[in-house]
C-alpha cells in the first residue's frame, strides 16, 4: 500500500502536467476555424472533430499517468518539476532513446494514425534550442527570443503545429512575384512592439487541435523574398488567423463500428490564412534573413529530431498494418499457405528496414562541440528517400492479400442487428475462427485503413512526408560520404597504375 508521501509526490507529478480535461478545455479559445463555409464554435464538440480531440486528450492522460512518468517525461533543468519528454534536448544515446520511446507510446495510442502528435513540431524547437547562435546571426534577440519561447513549451506542455510551405498558386514564380505579393504569408509591416503578416500558407496538419502555430518557410526563397524569410510564433486563436481544413472525415461517419479509425484519428490537415495578423518580437525568431530560413532546417539537428519522432510513428504504423494483415489471414485460412507466406515475409522484411533505419539514427548518432546528440542524418534520410516508394508496395501487398474481402461486406451495422438481415450475416459473413460480428469489424477496420477516403489520405500522407521525392534524395545526396566511397576508387586505382 503506497504511503502518505508516494501518494502526495504522485499527486503532485500529476498536477504539474497537462491533463486531457485542461487540454480540451484550452480549445475552446475562439479559434477560427471553418467547416462547410461556417465557423465552428467549439472544436471539441462539433462532430468534425469532436472524437479525435479525445484522442488527443488521451495523449496528454498517458503523458500525466504517474505510471508513465519516465517514459514520457523529463525534470525540467529550470523548475525541476517533470515536462514532456518530447521536449528534452538529447546529450546522450539514452536521451534519444528515450525520446523515441515516448514518441512510440504516443503513436502506438493512435496506431500511428496521428503524425503530428504534440512531439513532432516540439522536436523542432529541441532543435533551435540546442544551436541558438544560427539564430543570433539575425540578432541576438532573436536567439533569446528562440530560447524563451522553447522554455515556454516546454514548462507548459505545450502542442504546435507548423505552416512551412507555400500555396501552390504560381510556383513558376517567386514569393514577391506572384500576382499579389500578399498571396504568400509575409510580413507587410512593423509596428510597436511587433510585425505584421498577411498571406496563406500550408499545411498545417493538426492545426485545429495545436495550441500554436509555427509560422516559417521550408521551400528555397530568392533575393527579393525577405519579408517571406521568417519564422514566428502564433497563438491559434490570434486574431486574423483562419484554419480551413479539407473535409473532416468524422463527417462521414455515423458509428466507430464501420469507421473505425477515420471516426477517431482525422488529425485535420489545414490551409492557413492570415489577415493582418499581429506577431510580438518576442515570438519573432527570424526576420527577413533568407539565410537564417534555410539554415534552421539543416545547420541545426531540428529537422532530425522532428524527424525521428515521424518515422517512430511510421515504424508503429506498419506494425499496425502487419498486424491486420496476419490477423485477416488468420480468418481466411490463408495464414499457413507458402504463397501468403512469401508475401507475408516480403512485407515483414520492409517493414524490418524502417523500424532497424529508426533505431540505427540512434545507435550511429553524434555529439557536436557542445555536447548536443544529432541522430544521424544519412540514416535518416536513408528511409526517408525510400518511403515513398515501399509505402504504396506494401500497402498492394495487403490488397492482395485481402481479395475482396473488403468489399463484400454488408452496408453497415444495421445489416448485423436487424431482424430482416441478422440471420444471413450470422451465416454468411463469419468465418472458421470467428463470427460474423468480429469477422466485419476487423474488415472494416482493414479497408478504413487501405481504401477510404481516409485510408487515401494518409497513402498521399506518406508519399510526400518529406516533400516531394527528389527532395528528400537531393537531402541525402548532401549527407552521404560520397569522399569514402570515391576513395576506394582511387585506391583501387593506384594498385593498377
């Protein structure tokens, strides 16, 4: 029996992290977000969003379970008190490996359906924090801005999402020569104590559940395009920022039996406006330095550290998918036949490859002058590059698998409970291993994840994670040792001249 004192230091572990109650309470902030051409009031209760904004709680329930507090927190270096793991700045291997076991917990919550949980864009600010002097070459306010705002998140237990690309308007243009130069979220003017921006920009994934938005520019600019070369900080409910998602799938669902994981895990991808919107110097962290907006990317380990928490969450996906695969050829019968056997292994040996990728940018992992653990970029983008091309063939691979299992399933729950059609379902849509009840909900789950509209989404998700293809293979063409390799050219060379 735990005593007095355990009890009091749990309680007060608890109370010192944000609980899914306090989160869903801080959504209804005035945000604007829009749906059907109307703005949502509350985006807890609208039935857009209102299931995975649970889902979402129950991050920040299992991030304050005193069970888990050292798997998913930290002691904060400034108050002492335990913060998000998804905050901490890894100095050791074990740092980081802790970090990717919080990142694992976190998806494995949602299957690996949510990407950009709280620790996605929190890897990101890890990153600034652990090179502010990229910043100060702006100002050295800028770096301290940087720093504060870090420390901020990360006492607060904070969520931010970011907007990093731009509109697909003319991109046969430069920002500052699209047809107006407002089109692209830049800065229009300064005043007291502050900027201000105006324009739209994409995609802010989880934007309607963050409680910031990180506003900056992943895509190469040009001299002529400084007031687009920022990077700020904006509360979601800051006045002049509009969120417009793409269709909520929750819409289109009337019960979690036939949507099973579209119901629940529709993180929301939104197109960002910005009208006028004001941005105080202090959550100013680049400003119009072109430089700067390129380099956060890759001088410091930011991109890296978001990056391994994507492909922690990539790697519990397709565990996920391998396990509705076996449990599908389980109720087939097929689990024993040598051909879904190849198949089955085919799809485990790509599946092998990212979760071994994941764990190798730890193990090959380096430590800067500073004492700051970068994960290994080659590793990285190693996996990265290839994601878009194994994804779609594993997910063939299970559409072979299924047949047409996922398609000759009745119209609905309805078909299982009513009197006029219970008694075929019951005969008919069962299996040796299982009745007809279990037998549909793990189909429905099956196609909810492979041919939905929410299932598509998500293909299209992971095709472009990392941008478009040839972006991710000219990043890995930057960190290969391209020196080694020709070295042993020219030393095979040497022995025949």
């Amino acid at each position: 029996m735990p005593t007095a004192l355990a009890t009091a230091d749990r309680t007060e572990a608890t109370a010192s992290l944000r609980t899914g109650a306090e989160y869903l309470r801080s959504l209804d902030d005035g945000r604007a977000v829009y749906v059907d051409g109307e703005r949502v009031k509350n985006v807890t209760t609208h039935p857009a969003f209102a299931a995975a904004a649970q889902s979402a709680a129950r991050l920040y329930d299992i991030a304050a379970d005193p069970a888990m507090r050292e798997r998913m927190t930290f002691t904060s270096p400034t108050s002492g008190k335990p913060v998000l793991r998804a905050y901490q700045i890894p100095r050791t291997h074990e740092d980081l490996k802790a970090k990717r076991l919080a990142s694992e917990t976190w998806s494995e919550a949602t299957f690996g359906m949510i990407g950009r949980t709280p620790d996605h864009v929190a890897g990101f600010f890890c990153g600034y924090a652990a090179v502010p002097e990229l910043f100060a070459a702006g100002g050295k306010h800028y770096a301290e801005n940087v720093t504060a705002f870090y420390e901020k998140l990360r006492e607060n237990h904070q969520w931010v999402t970011y907007a990093i690309v731009p509109p697909q308007i003319d991109r046969s243009k430069p920002a500052h020569k699209q047809s107006d130069p407002t089109l692209y979220a830049g800065v229009v003017k300064e005043k007291d104590g502050g900027i201000v921006i105006k324009g739209a920009q994409q995609l802010a994934t989880a934007g309607v559940y963050s409680d910031y938005l990180y506003l900056s520019c992943i895509h190469p600019l040009q001299p002529g395009d400084e007031n687009y070369a920022i990077g700020v900080a904006i509360p979601m409910n800051a006045p002049g920022l509009k969120l417009y998602p793409r269709r909520p799938f929750a819409l289109q669902t009337d019960n979690a039996f036939d949507h099973p994981l579209s119901a629940r895990f529709d993180e929301s991808d939104c197109f960002v406006v910005l009208e006028d919107v004001f941005v105080p110097w202090e959550h100013v962290f680049i400003y119009r330095n072109l430089e700067i907006c390129r380099d956060q990317w890759w001088k410091t380990p930011s991109h890296a550290y978001g990056n391994l928490q994507a492909q922690a969450r990539y790697a519990t996906k397709l565990r996920f998918m391998m396990g509705l695969a076996k449990r599908m050829n389980e109720m087939t019968g097929n689990d024993g036949a040598p051909p879904v056997q190849v198949q089955m292994g085919e799809l485990a040996a790509l599946v092998q490859i990212v979760e071994t990728m994941l764990e190798a940018q730890e193990t090959t992992a380096t430590i800067d002058a500073n004492g700051v653990l970068w994960p290994s970029k080659t590793t990285l983008y190693a996996v990265m590059a290839l994601q878009s091309e194994i994804n779609p063939r594993m997910v063939d691979i299970v559409r072979e698998l299924t047949g047409s299992a996922m398609i000759t399933l009745p119209s609905s729950l309805k078909d299982l409970d009513s009197p006029e059609t219970a008694a075929d379902m019951a005969r008919y849509m069962g299996c040796a291993t299982a009745g007809a009840r279990e037998r549909i909900a793990l189909m429905r789950m099956a196609w909810d994840f492979i041919g939905s509209e929410f299932g598509n989404r998500h293909q299209q998700y992971e095709k472009f994670y990392g941008g478009a293809s040839f972006l991710v293979k000219q990043n890995m063409f930057r960190n290969y040792d391209f020196g080694r390799a020709a070295g042993l050219v020219d030393k095979a060379l040497a022995l025949s001249a």
